[in-house]
C-alpha cells in the first residue's frame, strides 16, 4: 500500500500543494500536520508505525519529512526495519536499491545546507533589522 505524507511548519500555512501532487500520483490514503519539523510529529510517527513489508512512504519533498540528516537516516532505518520504501515525489529516490539510498542521502545532507543557509540569512536579517 503507498501511505501519503504531506507537511507545513505552522498552522496559517497550506498543504494544498503537495496534496494536490500526491492525488495526481494516486495516493489516496494520506496523512498531512500543520507543525513544525523541529516538534513531534505525530501524524509522521502514526504512519511509520503502521507501516508493512512492500509498503510505500511517499512525500511532495524530502524536506517536509526530514528535518536533518541525522533525522532522515532515522526515518531511513525505521522505514526499512519495517519492510517498506521511501519514494519522493519532485526527486528521485527509490531506496529499494543501493544507489538510491545513497541519493537519498546527498539529498539529505543538501536540504540540511540548505535549511542552515537560510536559517543564517533569517538571524542576519533580523540583526540588521
């Protein structure tokens, strides 16, 4: 069974986007939170928990499961210690091979750079403010 996820960081913020992109692929069994990746996700634990052999985590984007890398690979472990698969929607990842794993974790490490920039730019923005 392929189990959608769909994540945005606070309450005044859609999902409509990756909704939309995760019924286009066909995914009909969905579960979306309005929280920050920094907090629990429930809705995101509910559905590793659940989680069988051959099943399918499919996300819009690697950055609305993962927070760091640290935390993708934990995702990663849990998701495989239950027979299941990642799949990304806007990137290609496919952890039932050895390469597709190792992508999964460039990309990991690029949307954990890219979190870190921002967040720099964020904090000098406000000093200059």
């Amino acid at each position: 069974m392929q189990y959608g996820y769909a994540r945005v960081s606070t309450r005044h913020q859609e999902t409509s986007l990756q909704l939309d992109a995760l019924h286009a692929a066909g995914i009909t069994n969905i579960h979306q939170e309005k929280a920050s990746s920094v907090g629990n996700r429930p809705q995101l634990e509910a559905l590793i928990a659940k989680l069988q052999p051959g099943d399918v985590l499919v996300f819009y984007k690697l950055d609305r499961v993962a927070r760091s890398l640290r935390d993708l690979l934990g995702i990663i472990e849990q998701v495989e210690q239950a027979g299941a698969c990642i799949r990304s929607l806007t990137e290609p990842l496919d952890t039932t091979t050895p390469m597709g794993s190792f992508v999964l974790q460039i990309l990991g490490a690029v949307a954990q750079l890219e979190r870190s920039i921002i967040r720099q730019r964020s904090i000098a923005g406000q000093v200059a403010a």
